[in-house]
C-alpha cells in the first residue's frame, strides 16, 4: 500500500491522556514527513487544546478537531467548519438543564459551563484549557458557531445512557459518539472524523486508498472504517480492535511509532 496521508488520533493513540508524547513518537512523524507521507492530527479536542500537540512534533499538520467539526492548520488557516444547528443546540441544552446532566458547549474555540463542578475541573487540568462559568442562561446565550456539546460522567452506564436519550429524542440531528470511558460527544448531525478527513483528502487529491489511519477510541471508528488500511492501538477498545486491518502496541509503550515503522516506512 502505497501511503500518501497518515491520520492519527492524539489521546490514547499518539500520546496518553493528560501525559505527553514521547521522543520516538515525535521522531516516527518527523520520519513520515520526511518519507512524503502527509500527517494528520484528528481529535475531539478543542483546537486550542491540540495546538500545543501538533507544536511539539516540529512540522505544520492538519488538525482535525471537535471529531470533525473544525479542520484548521496548526499554521491558523481554517479548511472547514461543521457548525451545529443553534436551534437544536439550545433544544439539546434544555434537555441537560431539566434532567440536571453535566453538559459543556464549544463555540467559535472558547468552552463554556453552567457551573464550575469537579467534573469540569477534571477536564480543564487533562486538556490544560480554561473554560467559561456561565450559568444555564449563559449556556443559552453561546449557541452560535458550536462545534460540539460534551458530556462527562464517572459512571459509564449512566453515560451511556444519557446517549440513548438524546439518540432517541434527537435522532439524525444529533451525531453521538464517546471519546473515552467518561465522554460522551455530541455534533452536527453526519459530523465525523471520516467526514474530515475526506475533506482534506480531496483538496489533497489523494484515493482513500492512499489513506492510513490508527486510533483507539469510538470516536475514531468512522475514521479507521472509510480509510484504505487501518490500524487499532494495543489499548483500543474491542469494537476499533476487530474493526481495524492492523494492530500496533498500547499508547504507554509507544505503539504509535511502532506501527509506523513497520506499517508505513518498512514497506
């Protein structure tokens, strides 16, 4: 397979959540660089919370934030947006507020909250952003250019359920996925990271079969399902393991860079 765009998921795939990417990591994107292979970054992450991810590898990349809704370089130029609609976003809103969820908003790179809660805090430390306390009325009052709503949870039932909810009461407006254990994402109707990367792909004039992707999480399997080779991390959960083509080593011993070596640069 001749490989012209790699996509990498950043928590859990290129580095583990609230740590940092190690040297040999940063040196396989350096390596594929190097070898012509265009680089991706496509995350949940706000693009302020992966800037200073794609700076530390030394090259300029793509990034593919909020699952898909934001395609901006790490050089500021904006490729694409995928708004949510703001009526459905402040009907999703009022459906947090009556049943008392842990809800936060995402609009035009600044995060916003009802309340400050351990939760949020949680999320602020992990993503070293700050975000906004703004009440339920404020809440009401950001809905323009939303890229996303999140949910966090320290029960995964419970989250899985708050996902069935709105699947249930919203159904195609409303993409549903979860970035990990804890979070649960919920974007413009269709909103993925395949769809984005489909995106760059075209304007890159580059066959999806061209396209390596690896990832570990929910979120990613739109992704790693419409590329031609997919790779699952050692740590992916069980539906990205039996889903991908390949399987690589887990996050903590550098299974990113591993699979780059011997999936991309040894052929």
């Amino acid at each position: 397979m001749n490989v012209k765009l790699f996509v990498t998921d950043i928590d859990g795939t290129l580095m583990p959540e609230g740590g940092k990417i190690s040297a040999e990591n940063v040196k396989a994107v350096r390596a594929l660089e190097s070898a012509g292979v265009k680089v991706v970054l496509a995350t949940g992450r706000m693009y302020k919370a992966a800037l200073p991810i794609a700076e530390q590898l030394g090259v300029h990349v793509p990034i593919i934030a909020y699952n898909g809704a934001l395609i901006k370089s790490s050089a500021g130029e904006v490729m694409h947006t995928q708004f949510m609609n703001e009526t459905v976003v402040k009907k999703v809103l009022t459906f947090f507020e009556q049943r008392n969820w842990h809800v936060q908003s995402y609009s035009d790179d600044e995060l916003y909250f009802p309340k400050r809660d351990r939760y949020v805090q949680y999320y602020e430390d992990m993503q070293k952003v700050t975000g906004n306390e703004v009440g339920w009325h404020g809440m009401q009052e950001h809905t323009a250019n939303v890229t996303k709503l999140l949910s966090i949870s320290g029960k995964s039932e419970e989250l899985s359920n708050r996902m069935r909810e709105i699947k249930k009461f919203f159904g195609a407006q409303v993409e549903v996925t979860r970035s990990n254990d804890l979070f649960a994402e919920f974007l413009a109707g269709g909103c993925t990271k395949a769809g984005a990367v489909k995106v760059i792909a075209d304007q890159l004039g580059i066959d999806r079969t061209e396209i390596m992707a690896i990832g570990d999480s929910e979120n990613d399997l739109p992704m790693l399902r419409s590329v031609g080779r997919s790779i699952a991390m050692g740590n992916a959960i069980p539906a990205v393991k039996r889903s991908c083509f390949y399987r690589t080593d887990t996050c903590e011993n550098d299974g990113f860079a591993k699979a780059v070596y011997e999936y991309v640069l040894r052929e």
